[in-house]
C-alpha cells in the first residue's frame, strides 16, 4: 500500500536519475502510496496525499516566482509525499526561491539530475505498491474474520479490538464521538513505556510509548456516529497495513457496537431525518420525524453542504460551535459530503444567518474544507431545497475557479465558506433555462467580447465580471485584478468599445451582468 520514499530512491530505476533531495529531517521514512507524472502546476486538487509527483519542470521554467510558491503551497497543504522535478534541460536547477518555500511549508523536493523516463518510474514503482496493496487486503480479511469469530462467541469489545492489535502489530482503542474511551487493545508482544513496564497504564487506557503515527477511522451505526477506531502505528511497523484493516475493521466494528451500546432513540431520530432530508421526502414526512430528533420543525433553518479533506474532523468543531450556543442542528456524514441542518431564531432570521455564515469562517482548527451555506428556508420542509441550493454553490465556485485567471485563482486548501445566496443568479439559470437557451442569450450580449478574448488571449470577460460584480467600482476592480487604474480604463474603455458604449444608466447593464454571470456554466 505504501512504500518509504528512502526506498523508492534507492530503486535502480530512479537512482540512475542521480536524485538529491532539498528537504530536513528524514525526509527518507515519508511513505509514498502512489507515483504519479504532471506537468499541470494547478494539479494539487486532484491528488488525495502521499503521492510522490514527478514533474519534467518544462511549465515550471516558464512560471513566475509566485507560481511556484503557490505549486509548493497547494502541494504541502495536500499532503504529497515529495516533488521530484527534473532539472539540466529547460530547468538548469531548482530555483532557490521554490527550495524555501518548500522548506518553509515542509514539502520533501528531490532533484533528479538526470533523465529517466517517468513511464519506466511510475511501472516500476505502482507495481511494487499494487503487489504490496493486495497482500494487504489478504491480511485485513484475515483480521476481519477473527474479529468477526470472536463477536460470534460473544466477546467483549477489548477481546475483538485486541484480535485487531495482534494481527497489526499496533495498540488500538474504540472512543465515543465524546471522547470516552470505549475499549482498547494491545499486541501480545506490545513493549510498554521506557522504564519497562508492560501494562496499559497510559493516557486513554494505551501505554505509555513514544507515540508514532496515529490513525483514525469513524465507526458509523445506522447512520449516526457510534465510535472512532484510532490506531497508534509504532516505527518500523507496516502502516499501510494498520490502513487498510482499520478500513476493514468498520463493519464487524459497528456490529460490536450495536450489540453494546445500541444508539439512542434520539440519534436515530436525527439521522432517519437526515436521510428523509437526503432524500427529498415530502414534507409531511419531515415535519413527523423532526420533533423526535429535537429539530423545531417550524423554525426557519438553513442547510450547509460540505467538502472536507477530515469531515469527523470538521463535524466535531461544527457541533462543538452548536451546542455550545444550544443551536438546534442534525448532521448526516458519508464518504464524499457532510450535511448539517441548522434551526435558526424566527427573529432577524437573515442576520442570524449572517452570523452563522461568520461562524462558519471562524471554525476553531486547521481545516482543509469547502463550506456552502444553503438559502433561508421557512422550516423544516424546506430543507431538501436548501441542501440543493448549497450543493449548487459548490458547483458554481468549481466552476468560477475553473473559468478564472491564474492570478485570481485561489488557493485549493485551507477553509473556504460559500454563500448560496450569492450564486442565485446562477442557480436560477442551471435550473430554469435550458442550456441552448443560455448560451444564445449570451453570445447576443457578449459575442464581440468572446471574440476578442479567443483571438487575442486578452481577458476581457474577467475584468467586466469583476467590474460589474463590484458595483462598476473602478479603482475596486484594478486592485482585485492586480492592475494600475489607468490599464484597468484601458480595459474598460475597450470593452465599452466592443458592447456598443458605457453600460451604465442603461437597461443594458443588467443584461450584460445577467450574461456574463452565466458566462461558463456548463
């Protein structure tokens, strides 16, 4: 499943690149799940982390320095093993600025000094991986079948996660979303703390030993959070093996905890009416369910959509903000989103949400998520369209980040929170017009100035976006597209040009700001 990059450079197929690497520490123990080759310097999004990125540095030697750093950033926020860039050809090195920045966001650099081919590399290695990925499940399965013998003969949670210890070499414990320790496991074998000793005396029922990486997995029942699987891999022991049993381990898990401590009436409550939420149920079915799970079925609520790199991470801090402020809220987490709906005071509902919206940006934590607050809805029987609103706005800001400049791109990590009411615009025209309606409507508008951009690589639709989109606020507009007023009127007096005269006083701006919002969408 994984393999130290100390390895993979040893491997005769990339030691012949003469590989140096630019980084402190021991750099050598990261462990690389997945080699892979792109020349595509916004290619962080698409990676999941512990990929070790081969790059031929042919787009990096035409970047400009703030590019670069921006590479490096994007890269050590997703969690990459290491960049391996290329250099004695159109790179003659690796710029000493991006070697800092790399230094300063702790992202490994190695230097290949001569040429391999990348396709030999990435065979080479993903072999070795996917061989090792296979002996892995094998194992895993294994586990999970001992596991499962021993909760057939009722065994108590500490002699099925002590099974799981065994078989991965590492000490396991079984916590509540609260935090309380639920069970534990150790190794036969497992050596205690410095001094000797042996038993599991140490914080949260583990023993005390020098702490390695830790590993965590949520253990869902029926929908509501039940327990999180964390597992304390030592050095030298197979982590990518502790990776996947843990993976495995979900299902016998949850049974375990069905068995011990079924949930309460109320969280099954709130997650059958998540569900009902996902799944558009009428209205009548929602307004039944809510008072059970403690949601007011009449009090104004707002739905949130999230994107999220660690969702339990991310729902921990949400619910911890809610019920610290005693908001009513119920959550529903899977593999790809997190959806919390939140019950707002039936008084100034739109500054409450204002302020939820602010909460939201001030979440407590290092988050690498994409937030969307859905529209006010009128109760609980609107939820279902305040979901799908916010679910929009995810889709429009892709679409917007995808569309815009490089230079006004903005970073793919860190806490991003959308307003769904920012995107009405575009919502109204994905689901109201007809995509052959959208696009005639905005060639008549903004025809001359498509051309313009195509033929001469100029961005004129992204000033006027920018310009309408701030009031027709000149000086506004230069700084967000980091340009002096007098090109920023060069600009603007070009496009009045090609739009037939200055738009402003006419019943033409509103068309044209209708135009360019739709501008892009698909």
């Amino acid at each position: 499943m994984s393999v130290s990059l100390g390895d993979i450079l040893a491997h005769p197929v990339v030691a012949a690149a003469d590989p140096v690497v630019h980084s402190p520490g021991t750099s050598g123990e990261r462990l690389v799940r997945w080699v892979h080759s792109s020349e595509v310097l916004d290619i962080a999004p698409l990676l999941r982390g512990g990929e070790l990125l081969l790059c031929g540095g042919i787009t990096l030697a035409s970047a400009t320095p703030e590019k670069r750093a921006a590479y490096v950033r994007e890269l050590a926020q997703r969690g990459i093993a290491a960049l391996a860039v290329e250099t004695g050809g159109v790179l003659p090195e690796i710029p000493q600025a991006m070697l800092e920045a790399a230094e300063e966001h702790g992202l490994t650099v190695v230097e290949l000094r001569k040429v391999v081919p990348f396709v030999g590399v990435m065979q080479a290695i993903n072999s070795i991986l996917v061989s090792e990925s296979v002996g892995h499940l094998q194992q895993a399965d294994a586990a999970t079948r001992a596991m499962a013998a021993e909760l057939a003969h009722g065994a108590s949670l500490d002699q099925i996660l002590g099974v799981l210890a065994g078989i991965i070499s590492s000490a396991v414990k079984l916590i509540s979303p609260w935090g309380v320790s639920l069970g534990s496991g150790v190794p036969a074998d497992w050596q205690g703390n410095d001094d000797g000793g042996s038993s599991p005396g140490g914080k949260d029922g583990l023993p005390e030993v020098a702490r390695g990486t830790v590993l965590s997995v949520d253990i869902p029942v029926r929908g509501v959070l039940m327990g999180r699987l964390e597992v304390e891999i030592p050095d030298g022991v197979d982590a990518g093996l502790a990776r996947v049993a843990g993976d495995r381990a979900v299902d016998i898990l949850g049974l375990a905890l069905l068995q011990h401590m079924p949930p309460g009436l109320h969280a099954q409550a709130g997650a059958e009416l998540m569900r009902a939420v996902l799944t558009t149920a009428p209205a009548w079915r929602l307004e039944q369910l809510a008072p059970a799970a403690g949601f007011p079925a009449d009090s104004p609520a707002v739905v949130v959509a999230i994107h999220a790199a660690s969702p339990q991470k991310l729902r921990r801090a949400i619910e911890s903000f809610l019920s610290s402020n005693r908001i009513p809220s119920a959550a529903y987490q899977d593999d790809a989103e997190l959806v919390v709906m939140i019950a707002l005071p039936p008084t100034d509902t739109a500054g409450e949400r204002r302020k939820l919206l602010d909460s939201m940006q001030g979440l407590d934590g290092d988050h690498d998520a994409t937030i969307a607050v859905g529209p006010l809805g009128g109760g609980v029987a609107e939820a279902a369209w305040s979901l799908a609103e916010a679910r929009r706005a995810l889709d429009v800001r892709q679409i917007r980040r995808r569309n815009a400049s490089p230079r006004r791109r903005h970073p793919s990590q860190g806490l991003v929170v959308v307003d769904a009411e920012d995107t009405a615009v575009e919502s109204l025209a994905l689901t109201r017009i007809d995509a052959s309606a959208r696009d005639a409507f905005v060639n008549r508008q903004l025809r001359a100035v498509l051309d313009h951009d195509a033929q001469r690589q100029s961005q004129l639709l992204e000033t006027l976006e920018v310009w309408l989109d701030s009031g027709c606020n000149t000086a506004q507009s230069a700084r967000e597209l980091h340009l002096e007023r007098q090109s920023m009127h060069h600009r603007l007096q070009r496009i009045f040009e090609l739009c037939g005269g200055d738009p402003r006083g006419t019943g033409r701006l509103a068309a044209l700001h209708l135009a360019v919002r739709m501008a892009g969408l698909p």
